[in-house]
C-alpha cells in the first residue's frame, strides 16, 4: 500500500487526453455519418434512377433525354430521409 505522490497522478494529462479522445471520438463519428448519408444518398439516386428508367421502359419502350434531364432534376431536388 503505496503513498500517492504528486508524480504519480496528473489529473491534468488525464483530463486532456479524456477531451482529445472525445474530440477525436467526435469527429470519426461526423466523418462517418457524413460518408454514410452520401452513401444513402447515392444508393437511393442509383435506385430511383433505375426505378425511373424501368418505369418508362416498361411504359413507352423509350426515353428521352428531356424525360431523364427531368428525372436526375427530381431525384436532386428530393431530400434523403436518412
């Protein structure tokens, strides 16, 4: 049972390395809600898209550029509800 001496314990190095891990905790967690709601985003894009193209090709057998140019314009405008 040693005595506690005033080396052994450095509140302040504690502390400040309990912030830079939260910091640092913080910011991977931004940086990967971030890559995810642009990956969400990308998969939705990707499927309304192909929703879109088999619509119209199963409807009319074509699509037109102004058809697509309108779709890619809605799927743009539309927020992702992550």
């Amino acid at each position: 049972f040693h005595e506690v001496h005033e080396d052994c314990f450095k509140p302040t190095a504690i502390t400040t390395t309990i912030t830079i891990t939260i910091v640092t905790i913080a910011t991977i967690k931004i940086k990967a809600t971030t890559a995810a709601i642009a990956t969400i985003k990308i998969t939705a894009t990707t499927t309304a898209i192909a929703t879109i193209v088999t619509i119209a090709t199963l409807t009319t057998m074509t699509m037109t550029m102004t058809t697509i140019t309108v779709a890619i314009a809605i799927i743009a405008t539309t927020p992702i509800v992550a």
